[in-house]
C-alpha cells in the first residue's frame, strides 16, 4: 500500500513539475505540417518554426533555401539537401521541446565536401551552418539526426571545378546558375554566356502561376478576335466609299489597319502557342528550352513581335495623329483642304517613325519575351 501511495505520489509531482516546463520550452513553438517544396518526403513531415537560424515562417526559410539550389543541383555532397532541411527546417515532435537538427558529424561531411566548392567561386561557408553550434552526437540529452550517409560511390571527391570564370568560359551547370544567385529563384534561370544574362526556364513560374497563364491566354484570345473583326469591318468601310472620309476622321483608316495587323499578330501567338512563340533552345543544353532573349533567333518569334511592335507603336502614332487633326481643324478651323496638303507627313510619321524603332530594336537585339503572356516585347518596355 505504502509502495503505492508512493508511486503515485511520483506520478502527481510529474504532472505538476515537469509538464508546465515543457509547456514553457514550448509556448514560441508549434509543431506544424512542412509546406517548403524542397524539404518534401526527406524521411520527416513535420517541423517547427522558429527554426535553426531564427526563422519565424515557413516562407522566409524556403527563400533562403532556394539560394542553395545551385549547390543542391551540383551535386557536391548526397547529404546536402537533406542537412539543410534539417536547420532550415527542423524536425518537431510533441515529445522533445527543441526542434531536432542536424549532427555535428553530417555538417562537418557536408562541409568538407562543399566549402571548396563554394570556395572556387568567391563564396564563404555561410556563418548559419557554422557546425560548432549543432550536437556532437545523437543522445538522451541533445537529439539530432545524423543524416543519410554518402551515396555509394562519392568517395567524398569534389567535382573538378573550371574556377570562377566558369560561368563566362561554359563551366558546369552550377556556375551557370550562380551567376543567376542574385535572383529570388535562382534555380528557375540558367546563366547564358552569349548574352552575359539570366534567362528563366521556358516553364518556370516565377513570377506568375499557371492559372494566371491560362487566364492571359484565354483573355487575349478573346479580346485579340474581337480587335481583329471590329477593326476588319472599320477598314472595309473605309475602303468602300475612301472619298466620303475627309479631315480631320481620315486617319481612323490607318489606325483601325492597324489594329487589324495587331489583332493577326495576337492571333498567330495564340495558334502557335506559347512555347513555338516565346522559347528557345538552351545553347548550353538543348534538350531544355529557356525564356527567348533574341528576337532573331526564333522565327516565329520575330514575326510575332514584328506584327505587335510594329503596329502597336504605330497604332498609337496614328492616334496622336487623329487628335492633331481634329486639333488643326476644330481648334485652328484649318479646312479639310489645307490638312490634306500635310497627309504626306501624316503617313510619313505614322509609318516611317515606327519602322524606324523597330529596326533599332531589331538591330539591337533588344527583345525579351514575357513569361505572362509569352509575347515579344522591347527590354525597356
């Protein structure tokens, strides 16, 4: 009975002492469902935030994750992906009041596998995995996880690096995207050494989804036939009986031509379709197509931003010149007469001035497509 009452008593104080200092480790911590994409199916499902570094949400850790894709993608140590899942974001469970991290063993492997990597292109070992701060070992006191071990066949070796000018001399695909390290996502880019800049993966979403893609191209399409009909059956109008359209409404003609050429160029993407439009084969790789950078590379590509440079820019010339003829004729009571002797100027700026930008944009080569719409447009648009 007495040996009861002890154990009972125990029982008692356990409950009163040791669960509230657990609630108290615990009350900043949560143990939450992993939503990183990176850190899916690595053997966990759970973490818990803040995590290793001091990252209060699951979205600042997964952006700084991404900056290690290129590492990731190198292939320097097998342990990598999962020792950086394991600090950004850390095992949870119920039972253990600390999130559960990596071992001091598997940073120290990952790090002499990566660092000189790292180190051949100008990089430091980041001060967040120093491996001083993780446990020596997995045990009752402090929990760590030790990692997977190196795949068969590593032997630990680092692959031979070309050095830091690898990205301009066709180094190894992770210098191709280290030279894109500045950018949100930068395993979505692929670093061209043509043209000395990043360009996205035809596919990637980087700054819109799919569902905004399809959106786009089901509202074009729709609005571009729409444009081209309208505009069709104003220029046939207009052609019809040419005569009765005098200043200052006779520049309508051209600009609803216009808008005509606009709606086919419209047309022609959406019938083509996004990829045949906007991509082109990576140079470094062609089994991948990358987000088209050159105008006169893609042929399909040319005559599509020809049509909706071309006449989107002239378009809006003759609609300037629509309003300096209804100025001429309504503000200066100038006759329809006395206009018509300047229409030589009319067409040469409504023709000429965007014939003359899009050859410099051509010549230039300063033409990139948009990842929403898969159209091409000038760089500086």
């Amino acid at each position: 009975m007495a040996r009861g009452s002890r154990l009972l008593a125990q029982l008692v104080f356990s409950l009163v002492t040791v669960i509230p200092v657990m609630r108290c480790d615990t009350s900043g911590r949560t143990c939450e469902p992993i939503r990183v994409d990176m850190c899916r199916d690595i053997g966990y499902n759970v973490t818990g935030m803040p995590n290793l570094v001091g990252h209060e949400l699951q979205s600042d850790a997964d952006f700084t994750l991404q900056t290690f894709a290129p590492l990731i993608q190198y292939g320097c140590s097998a342990q990598l992906h999962f020792f950086l899942c394991s600090v950004y974001v850390p095992m949870c469970t119920e039972k253990v009041p600390a999130p559960i991290g990596p071992c001091k063993g598997l940073c120290e492997s990952v790090r002499a596998r990566c660092f000189p990597v790292l180190q051949g292109f100008g990089f430091p070992w980041p001060a967040a995995l120093n491996c001083s701060k993780f446990p020596q070992e997995n045990n009752h006191q402090h929990m760590c996880m030790e990692g997977p071990g190196e795949a068969a066949g590593s032997g630990g070796l680092v692959p031979a690096l070309v050095g830091p000018d690898s990205t301009k001399t066709g180094g190894p695909f992770f210098g191709a995207h280290l030279s894109c390290y500045q950018y949100g996502k930068p395993n979505l880019y692929v670093f061209v050494n043509r043209s000395g800049r990043c360009a996205p993966l035809c596919e990637a979403h980087v700054l819109w989804g799919p569902e905004d893609k399809r959106l786009a191209e089901v509202w074009l399409a729709v609005w571009a036939g729409l444009c081209f009909l309208s505009s069709l059956v104003a220029v046939l109008t207009f052609l019809v009986d040419s005569g009765r359209f005098r200043y200052p409404e006779r520049p309508l003609g051209p600009l609803a031509l216009c808008h005509v050429f606009l709606g086919a160029g419209w047309g022609l993407r959406a019938v083509a379709g996004r990829a045949a439009v906007a991509c082109t084969p990576d140079p470094g790789d062609p089994t991948r197509s990358l987000l088209a950078q050159d105008g006169l590379e893609n042929a399909n590509c040319a005559v599509v931003f020809l049509l909706l440079y071309y006449f989107g820019t002239a378009a809006s010339v003759w609609w300037v010149l629509v309003t300096l003829s209804w100025c001429l004729c309504s503000g200066l009571r100038w006759t329809h007469d006395r206009v018509q002797q300047h229409s030589s100027l009319f067409h040469l700026a409504g023709w000429g001035l965007p014939a003359a930008q899009t050859i410099a944009v051509l010549v230039l080569r300063d033409v990139d497509a948009d990842e929403l719409t898969g159209k091409k447009e000038d760089r500086d648009s």
